[in-house]
C-alpha cells in the first residue's frame, strides 16, 4: 500500500506540460458547440456568434425606417432651423433696404396759404413736384394759425405760404425728419430755378440730442424686441408658470423694462427729454403686447413661435413703423400697414407724446389694445395647447 505521503493532493495543479492540446487555447478563442458556424437552410454557413449579432444590427435600413428615425432625432429641428434663419437672415436685410435704403417720397400732406392761383406758388409747387417727383398734398387754410394747427395735429408736414415778393418755407422735423431734409434740399434749387425767393424755417425741430430724429425708433424697438424675448425666456426657464401667473410676470418685466428703457434714455444719457411716465407706459405698453404677440403663436403652433413673431414685429412691423424713415417716404403698402402693427402703434404714441403733446391721438394705443386683447384672448382660450404651465392639484393627492 502506498505511503500517504505519495498520494497527490486533488486540487493539486497538473504541471504544465501534463496540460492537454485542448486546453491550451485561451478562454476568449475557444469556441462553444454554440459559437459554432452552423449551416443554414440553403446549405451556407451562417455566424450566429457575436459577429452574426452585428451583421443583424447592419442590415441597411429601408428609406422610410431612416425618415421616421431622422424626424425623431434632433436633426430634424436643427435642419429647419438652418433653412429658416437663412430664409430670415436674407429677408431681414430685404426688408429694411426696401424700406429704408432709397427713400422716394409718392404723397406730402403740405399746407398752403395764400392764394391758391398766385403765379409764384403754383411754380414753386410744381417745380417742388417735378424735383421731388412726387405730388405735395394740398390742404388750403385761409391764416397761418390754422396751418400751424394742421402741423400740431400731424396732418401736415410743411406749410407754404406766398406772401410779397416770395414763398415761405416752414418746416416741421419733428414731424418727420427724413421728409424734412428732403424738402430743405430741394427747396433753394427749386426757388432759385423758378425765379421765386424762398424762406426756409424749421418751426418744429426734433431735440438736439436726436439730430436725425431716429431716437424714438430705437427706443420703440427696444420695447419690441425685448418684449417677445423676454416672453421666450420666460417659456424657456419658468416653464412651469400657469397661464394668469404668465401674463401676470409678462406685465410686470414690461413695467419693469419701460421703466429702464426711459430712464437709460432721458435720466442716463439725456439724448431724449421725456415726458417720463407717459413714455415709461408706452414702452411698457409696447412690451406686454409683444411679449403676449409671442405667448399667442407660442400657444397656436408651439416650438416654431418664433418665425411668425419675428415676421410680424421686426420683419414687418419696425421697417414699416415711420420711425427711421417717416411714412410719406416708405412704399405705400407698408406706410398703411405700419400703422395696424404693434411697432408702428408704439413709434406714432411715443412720438406724439414727446413733440406733440397737447395733441394725442386715440389710434395707436387702440392698435396696442387690441393686439394684447386678441393676444391674451387666444392665450387663455387655448391655454390647454400651451407647452408650460403645471397640474394644480399635487400628484399624491390622486387615488
């Protein structure tokens, strides 16, 4: 009988040259009888190992499979996004070259007094017509003082008048700065081509510190722009507001905003002497209606709120406003339409208020009125569609 001592332990390692053939392949090429490459159906061999998974994961997809996987990816969005900023870049810069890079005047609301038939003024008149190449739109007054009234109530934007030996000129820049320069240019040429003396007055001038009279422009598009942007921003990092408390933080930024607004402008700088709350309400006026404008698309078509909003306010609206170039110059169809829109509503209060304040207008605070009425009717109605806004009642308290 063999010692104990002979007798090899079973859990003893084999040396390595007892180890057989088969297990000298490494764990990871071995291969199990289900690794193995099995035949298929047509007598070919098919992989149903790892590489076999793959070639599943790679069969090339069908076209419709790679639309629907492409319009849930975040490609789709970030594709339109390319087309429409491209289409808006362009359109922008369309909009305020056709507007603002060659303005022609068609029509000059101008008072006449004087007699209508006298020699002088009906050259100075035409000659006026033939160098501007637009007609000047007669109003007849029988005295100076109801021209001028004419010029206050902005129904006018020059008065002539033929007394003696020649014509006088009064112009009104404050009424509109653009047709102001383009009548004192042509003025002296026409006078001195017709042989007719020609007085020019400024009767009306804007404030020195807005020698161009573009002041109230920017200011009204601050208003615009940061009105919708702060709509956006608050849809974006307050999501969860409910539809009154959105309305309520859109009027209180607008508040906030108008008041900064006018207080940069007046107290900071001194470009504008302001009639300072009725200014600070106008711009905050102009910014709830923006900021409600972006609520309501944001409501009606969700993500893409943005492209009918920028359209109507800055694409449309600020271009078509009088601001930077006043009425009687733009297009027709924008001098008309300017007027309906929030930008050109806000541009015609402000700019009453500061020059013509004993003189105000009812129609552009209506034009406001109405677009925060329609803004916030639609909001409300269809609030349901609203991507923000949170449950009411607590989530535990549901059985």
């Amino acid at each position: 009988m063999p010692d104990d001592h002979d007798a090899e332990p079973a859990d003893r390692e084999a040396p390595a040259d007892r180890v057989g053939p088969a297990d000298r392949t490494a764990p990871a090429d071995r291969e199990g009888p289900a690794d193995r490459a099995a035949p298929a159906a047509d007598g070919s061999t098919a992989d149903h190992g790892a590489h076999g998974v793959h070639g599943a994961h790679a069969r090339s997809r069908t076209a419709a499979e790679k639309w629907v996987a492409f319009k849930k990816s975040p490609f789709l969005p970030a594709t339109v996004l390319i087309f429409i900023l491209a289409a808006a870049a362009g359109l922008f810069a369309g909009s305020y070259t056709y507007s603002m890079a060659a303005p022609t005047p068609h029509r000059i609301p101008t008072a006449l007094v004087g007699a209508p038939d006298d020699a002088r003024g009906k050259a100075f008149v035409q000659g006026m017509e033939k160098a501007l190449n637009a007609s000047l739109e007669l109003h007849e007054y029988r005295t100076y003082a109801q021209a001028r009234e004419a010029i206050d109530e902005q129904q006018a934007f020059t008065i002539i008048s033929v007394a003696g030996s020649g014509v006088r000129m009064d112009l009104s820049s404050a009424s509109g700065a653009s047709v102001s320069q383009l009548l004192q240019q042509a003025a002296p040429q026409v006078g001195k081509k017709a042989g007719v003396p020609v007085t020019i007055k400024d009767i009306k001038p804007v404030q020195p510190g807005d020698p161009r009279g573009l002041a109230l422009f920017y200011v009204s598009l601050a208003a615009v722009i940061i009105g919708f942007v702060g709509a956006i921003q608050l849809s974006v990092h307050a999501r969860g507001l409910n539809p009154a408390e959105r309305i309520a933080f859109t009027l209180a930024y607008a508040l906030l905003g108008g008041f900064s607004i006018a207080a940069v402008v007046d107290w900071l700088l001194g470009a504008l002497t302001l009639p300072f709350v009725h200014s600070w309400l106008i711009l905050a006026f102009t910014m709830f209606t923006s900021g409600m404008v972006f609520t309501m698309f944001n409501t009606l078509i969700g993500r893409w709120a943005m492209v009918p909003t920028w359209g109507l306010m800055v694409l449309l609206g600020n271009p078509s406003s009088g601001g930077a170039v006043s009425w009687p110059l733009l297009p027709s169809v924008l001098g008309h339409i300017g007027r309906w829109l929030p930008p050109g509503a806000s541009v015609n209060a402000q700019h009453t208020a500061v020059y013509f304040p004993g003189h105000q207008h009812v129609f552009p605070y209506l034009v406001l009125a109405g677009w925060s009425l329609l803004s916030c009717t639609v909001f409300w109605l269809w609030r349901h569609r609203h991507p923000g806004g949170r449950p009411t009642t607590p989530a535990h308290a549901a059985h």
